[in-house]
C-alpha cells in the first residue's frame, strides 16, 4: 500500500485542493477550492486531474504539481 502512495496518484476523488496554474492560458483561474472528480493518466511524466470549483460550471484538467492541499 506504501508503494502505490509513491508511485500513484497524490491525491483522491472528492478531495478539496487548491488550483495553481502554470501556464498563462489558465491564468484565469478564480483563487478557490477546487474538487478532485477525477484521476487521469500520466501526461508528459506527471498524473493529471479533473477539478471543479464551487462556482464554475465546467470541470478543468490541472496536472499535480499545479495542485495543493487544502486545509480545509
């Protein structure tokens, strides 16, 4: 179970996260909570996710090093 923390997916369906963008074509991103609905494969060597804010109709895909935990 260890080794597949390691190696897997950081975080979990349903998990509250905050979204940092890396790119300015997502620069647009609103400074909220985001939820984790998905996990994806590995893109360019780094897993990917769909996440949802709160307020936003549409999900987006936000690969893990753009992706924090939440406190809450």
């Amino acid at each position: 179970m260890f080794a597949e923390n390691v190696i897997g997916h950081k975080f979990k369906i349903g998990q509250i996260v905050y979204f940092r963008p890396k790119s300015r074509s997502q620069s647009f991103a609103p400074s909220e909570t985001f939820q984790i609905t998905a996990r994806l494969p590995k893109h360019e060597g780094e897993f990917q996710y769909r996440i949802k804010g709160a307020y936003e109709e549409h999900e987006r895909v936000a690969v893990e090093s753009a992706v924090s935990r939440s406190s809450t």
